[in-house]
C-alpha cells in the first residue's frame, strides 16, 4: 500500500529496538516474502506473458517494465550506501510521509482524466514516466508503490491499472533491491537466526497475499485520500513523540 513499507520497517525496528545489520536483513527477508506473493498472486498472468513474448501486446508490457525499471535501479545502485547512512531514520520517514500525503492528496484533485484502463496499452513514454516517479521512493517514507501509483495517475492511467501496474514495476525492483542488499548481509547470519527469519518470511507472504486482492478491490471504488491523511496523521504524530 502507498504508505511506505520501508518506513514502517524502519520505525518498527527503532520502537522494538530491533536495528543493526541483522535487523536490516530480517527486513530484506520479509520484503522478500512480500514480493514473492506479488509473483504467486499474478502467476497465471506473467506465466502468459513470459510464453507470449511473440506476441505485441506481451513484448510492449516487458519492454515497458524494463523501462520503467531502469531509473531507480541506475540511481538506487549509485546512491544506496549514501541513503541508507544519511536517510534511514525516524525523522526523515515522519518528513517524507507527511509531504507523501500532501502530493497524493495534490495529485488526486489536479491529476487528467483516465485515458488508459489496461496495462497492455501503457507506452513507452508514459512507463518511463512512471519509472522516473519511481525514482523518489528511493527515499524512505516516500512508498516505493505511492510514487509509482502517483506517477501513473498523472500520466493518464486509471486507478486500477496504475496500481497493477506499480505491483508488475514491484517484482523487478524488489528483486534486484533484496538480492543486493541480501548478498551484502549473508556473512551477518547464523544457523540460530533460520527460525525468526523463515517466521517472517512466512507471515510477511501471507499477509501480502491477502493485502494485495483487497487493495485493488479499494482503489477500484475509493481514491487515495485515505491513505494521504493516515500519512500525514502517522507522520505528524511520529514527530510529535520524538519532540
């Protein structure tokens, strides 16, 4: 949802006192089992995909992204030591939640009118348009799915097929974001932390699974007001207990 995992994580952590680098890859992990209910949930659509890639319409939703794809991975790979030093903290989660908010409930009263309803019909353009947006979730708080959402729905995409499209943009993403930052955190695992680690993966894969057929069932009947105020809410409320 558009409310920023890696912000909840990140707040999470500090409130259990559950930070360092074994805490950091516990993270990797759920967000591992989360992405990977994105690939189960829409298995029989990237299985025709992947076996219609002949086909224009299979070959034109790849190709976007890819696309789309490309911006946050360049940047994210040149930035990511410098981000996780400077940006991994409380209050700049509370900041980037609140101004999340606030460009949601922007974007949601100015953005055009929908011209674009399935995700077969996405150009080119527009797919690195929403690659682009992606780019601001690299800071946390922002919403990785917010961002790409937002950007889908300025560029004249729908509701619905702005947030399959964000969830299809999710798979690569997180894939290449985990499997980096998981090859840089292995050597801080033992034999001891495989039971915490497959607990949450486990319930971080069910829990997604259950979010994600709700969420499109949301955003084809509501905006996304609502998860705009609970931003600003959550993070207002952040900044007022740490004073």
């Amino acid at each position: 949802m558009p409310v920023s995992s890696t912000g909840h994580l990140i707040l999470a952590g500090n409130l259990l006192s559950f930070t360092g680098e074994k805490a950091n890859t516990f993270e990797i992990f759920i967000q591992l089992g989360a992405i990977i209910a994105v690939v189960w949930f829409y298995r029989v659509r990237l299985f025709s995909i992947v076996r219609d890639l002949g086909n224009g319409e299979s070959r034109r939703l790849a190709a976007n992204i890819i696309i789309a794809f490309l911006p946050a991975a360049i940047i994210g790979l040149l930035t990511h030591s410098w981000i996780k030093l400077y940006l991994f903290n409380t209050r700049t989660v509370a900041a980037a939640l609140i101004a999340g908010g606030l460009i949601i409930l922007i974007i949601e009263r100015a953005a055009k009118a929908p011209g674009v309803s399935e995700i077969e019909n996405i150009s080119l353009r527009t797919a690195l348009g929403i690659g682009l947006a992606q780019v601001f979730s690299l800071f946390p708080g922002v919403s990785r799915s917010g961002a790409t959402i937002m950007g889908g729905l300025v560029a004249g995409l729908d509701r619905k097929t702005a947030t399959e499209f964000s969830f299809f943009l999710a798979i690569p993403t997180m894939f290449a974001a985990t499997s980096y930052d998981l090859l840089k955190n292995l050597k801080y695992l033992s034999a001891g932390d495989i039971p915490v680690f497959a607990a949450g993966f486990v319930v971080a894969f069910i829990s997604a699974l259950m979010v994600i057929k709700a969420f499109i069932g949301f955003v084809q009947r509501h905006t996304f007001a609502a998860f705009a105020y609970y931003r600003i809410i959550f993070g207002v409320l952040i900044l007022l207990i740490l004073g």
